[in-house]
C-alpha cells in the first residue's frame, strides 16, 4: 500500500494542470504572461508574437490552450528549428500565465452581423 501511494500522488498532481485554471484569460493571467513573454520569448517570437526564427503566433486561432502549454512544457521542433521544453524553467502556473498570453494574440472574434 506504501508503496503505491506516492505513484498515485504524482500522478494526481500531473492532473492538477490537465486543463486550464479558472482564471486562464483573466487580465492579470494575460499580464504575467506578456512579461514573462517578453523577457524569454520574443528573441525567437518576435514582438507580440509577430514571428521571427519561431513560429508567429499573433492572430492564429488553432492554437487550443491546452496545446499551448503542453508544447511550452516539452518544446517542439519544427524542421532544424528547435523550441527547448521550458517545464524546468517555469512552474506551471507560469506556463499557463504564458498559454494565457499567447491565447489572447489569437485572432479577434468577428463583430459583423451575420449574413442574410
């Protein structure tokens, strides 16, 4: 029983970050993000994520927030490119503060009447 119980607790903490938290878009989420953003991402990024040696991610709506933060934790690559995991850099409150910010570049929902 001792044995499996510290599994089992891991495992159940992994699950804690499974989904986005409640406050995932919230302006201090988006915040934090943006900051953290801007000091470690935006070399590859570019500003607000207008793109550059990484991929852009301004008004892209097929990144999911869970995709987000899962290749921020494990990284990617992308042809010779390589994104390196940031899951020991960064708790995962700080990684979905960063998914959070990304997120928000996405591309804004339409306003326009729908056609008749």
């Amino acid at each position: 029983m001792h044995n499996t119980a510290i599994p089992m607790l891991f495992l159940l903490s992994g699950l804690a970050w499974a989904a986005p938290p409640a406050n995932f878009d919230s302006p201090a989420a988006i915040s934090a993000g943006q900051k953290r953003f801007n000091q470690n991402c935006v070399y590859c990024h570019g500003n607000a994520g207008s793109g550059g040696k990484g991929a852009p991610l301004q008004g892209r709506d097929d990144l999911p927030p869970q995709y987000l933060f899962d290749t921020i934790s494990n990284g990617k690559t992308r042809g010779a490119l390589q994104m390196p995991p940031w899951k020991e850099a960064f708790s995962p409150q700080e990684i979905w503060e960063l998914s959070a910010y990304i997120h928000s570049l996405r591309a804004p929902a339409s306003t326009a009447a729908p056609a008749r």
